[in-house]
C-alpha cells in the first residue's frame, strides 16, 4: 500500500508511465506526473481516474518537467523541492524512440538527451530529498535493446554518424551504467535504485517507425497478440515502486519481477564512472 507516499512518475500522461500511475493511485499513493505536454496531460488524468476507480483512492498532480531542456529540469526540482516535504519514490520511465535526428535545446542528441542525460540530471537534482524521505526509491526503465548500444565516447552526440536504433540501444545502455554507478554512490543512505526492462509493450512510443500503409493492419494485430499492454508492461516498475520483496535491493535490472543477468558492457564500473563524470559535465553539474 502506498497511502500517505509521494511517486514521481516521469512520462506518465501514455504507455507504461500512465498504467503505472493508475496502479499507484489504486495503492492510494499521491502520484506527481512530471509531463511535457499539459493539455495530453489533462486528458490522461481524467482517464487514470477512472480507470483508478474514481476519486476515492490517492491523489494525482500534473507538473511541467521537459526533459529535453535542463531549464525546465532545474525549474521542476525547485518547484518539487519548494512544495514537497518527501519523496518516496521517483520513476524514471519517460523516454523517446528512435526518432530522427535532432537536437535538444541544450545541444545533445534527442534520445541520449531526453533518456539518459535529462533523467541523470532530474535524480542528481532530488537526491537530496530523495535521502531525507529514506527509506526511498528510485525506479529507472531501460529497454532489452540496450544490447544493440554502444557508449562511444567520441560521438556521444551521434553528430559524427547516426544511426536511431543505435541511439536509442545506446541511451538505454546509458540507463543501465547510470544505475550501476548510482547504486555504489547510494550504498547506506537508505536510497535505493534499480532498473527494469519493459518489454515490447504497445505504448505510442513507437510513433516515429514508419511501417507501410497495407502492413499497418497486420501490425496492430500482430501486436495485440504478442505485445504487452500497458498494465501489463508496467508490473515491473509498480513492483519496484512498493513490493516489500525488493526492500533493500541495491542496483540490480529486472524483467517481469525477476533480477536480470546483463550484459558485461551494461555493469562495467570503468565505463559506468567515464560516463557519470561526462554527464555531469554535459549537464553542467560539478560535485
């Protein structure tokens, strides 16, 4: 039961981030949605609500959080810091996919900016909070395809070739090394993190995969039979939000509320330091 708990969800308006909501207002938690879009946001909530079961379980706010600008990150913490004596638990579950080439406001490539670097900066910037509340929470959703990522030092910024898929496989491996060297930095303060693979769910993430027109009906029924739902895809992350079984657990990646073997590349403590030291220069933070 999460009564009388403060969730931050990122992304939460769609897909796994709006399921994962309704299931935290049925355990009567009082849900933060940190979302881009206020007007999608709006609409959302009427839908988790109801599908919560009506206004008699916990208690939902909207915020405005872009993750594609370190502005706005600043902006939201200082609201949430300002307003919030707690936070529980933070879920970094927002992410974009394989979209094509651009830029955030600040510079970095979209999905290396929005899925690992605004989220890096969004936990630097409530940690503190986040000790206070101990004992707390933090949740972060990669993705399987982190296999396909590779951390390239030299073109972080994909500026010297792009290539989507491996953007996203690569913002997503970032997902797993942050965890991993978070986990080490948090050992005794009461804070733990953990990471979650999804999952192919049908959430609108997919929105920028151009599939053909005559395919598209074959598609939308080859995924109703073998893709998650929503609730579905979001059993791991409501897991790690509230189950008593992960209480302590430190630094590990889960898929359907089992622990996970990664990848070497995905725990490899030399790389996982490189990029934390990279990305707080990138996001302009100095410790």
């Amino acid at each position: 039961m999460m009564r009388g708990k403060t969730i931050v969800v990122t992304g939460a308006n769609s897909g796994i981030g709006k399921a994962t909501t309704v299931e935290m207002l049925k355990q009567q938690g009082r849900v933060i949605m940190a979302c881009r879009d206020q007007v999608k946001a709006e609409e959302a909530v009427r839908e988790i609500v109801k599908e919560a079961g009506g206004q008699d379980n916990g208690e939902v706010l909207i915020k405005h959080l872009d993750l594609a600008s370190l502005k706005s990150v600043h902006t939201f913490c200082e609201e949430i810091i300002k307003e919030e004596p707690r936070i529980d638990v933070l879920i970094n579950n927002a992410g974009i996919y394989q979209c094509p080439y651009t830029k955030t406001e600040d510079g970095f490539e979209m999905q290396f900016g929005v899925n690992h670097l605004g989220h890096f900066l969004l936990t630097h910037l409530l940690l503190e909070l986040l000790k206070q509340s101990a004992p707390s929470r933090i949740v972060v959703v990669s993705s399987k395809l982190y296999k396909y990522g590779e951390i390239n030092f030299e073109d972080l910024n994909s500026e010297q070739s792009y290539d989507k898929a491996f953007a996203y496989g690569r913002s997503k491996l970032a997902n797993l090394l942050f965890t991993h060297e978070l986990a080490r930095r948090l050992a005794d303060t009461g804070v733990t993190v953990n990471a979650l693979t999804p999952g192919i769910v049908r959430t609108n993430l997919g929105r920028h995969i151009q599939i053909p027109l005559l395919a598209k009906p074959l598609f939308n029924l080859a995924s109703r039979a073998f893709f998650k739902s929503p609730q579905e895809g979001a059993q791991t992350s409501v897991y790690l939000a509230c189950s008593p079984d992960v209480e302590g657990v430190q630094g590990k990646c889960f898929a359907n509320c089992q622990p996970q073997e990664l990848l070497p590349k995905a725990t490899d403590e030399d790389i996982a330091k490189k990029l934390w030291d990279i990305s707080e220069v990138m996001v302009r933070i100095t410790t």
